[in-house]
C-alpha cells in the first residue's frame, strides 16, 4: 500500500433531476448534485475557487467560475469531509458535468483537485 500523499483530495457527486423546477417544453431541465470532498492526503487544505465545465447534449458548454462554493471556502483537515448541495440548468434532458477545485494546502502549494465527470439525466431520458 502507497503512503498517502500530502495533498489527496477526493471528490464524489451525485446529480438528481428536480421536476418540480424544470419546464421541458421550454428547454429547461434542472438539476440539484450533491457534492462530497473528503481530505485523504495528510495535510490540511483549503478550497479556494471552482470551475465547472457543463455539457447539454445539443453540445451546447456553460463554464462557471467562482471562489468557494455555497460561498464558503471550506479548510479540511486530513480526513475531514465536507458536504454540500447546489443546482444547474440546461437546454437538454441529458447532459454531463466536471470541473476542478483549487485548493491551498497548509503549506501553501496551490493545487487542483478533479471533479469527475458525472449525468445529469432526466428519469427516462436514457434508454
């Protein structure tokens, strides 16, 4: 087994569509994810930005960039999880979404983090 490294961050989302907010006779779909960041590495970090890359599939790319999330800037010690809920519109019953965190560690080294690429799919939608 591999020593950890000192800045091992793990990202897990979960995207569910919301019907109540959605009007697809209008082209637009919602969708709440539910993101979890766990600090696996051995240093304490901190998230400083975010950057989202979201794909309908008409192809059509919505890039969203912005300090922290929910607007906080989460520090985690190793070990520590941290825990939030947002949402995204799109054009299409389909689309995917990733990105990336920027994170500082204790030390002060700037890195990024991978958010992989998760469905937004409408119940349905995908045979």
């Amino acid at each position: 087994m591999s020593a950890s490294k000192p800045q091992q961050i793990r990202v897990d989302a979960v995207a569910q569509y919301v019907p109540e907010q959605s009007e697809p006779e209008a082209g637009r779909y919602v969708f709440a994810y539910h993101i979890a960041i766990r600090n696996e590495g051995t240093q304490a970090a901190q998230l400083l930005t975010r950057h989202w890359v979201i794909t309908d599939t008409n192809g059509q790319i919505q890039e969203v960039r912005g300090v922290g999330v929910i607007g906080e800037q989460p520090e985690l010690a190793p070990g520590e999880q941290f825990e939030y809920t947002s949402g995204c519109v799109i054009a299409t019953p389909v689309g995917t979404m990733r990105g990336s965190y920027r994170m500082r560690a204790e030390d002060g080294t700037l890195f990024d983090t991978d958010i992989p690429e998760f469905l937004l799919a409408e119940p349905g939608a995908l045979h």
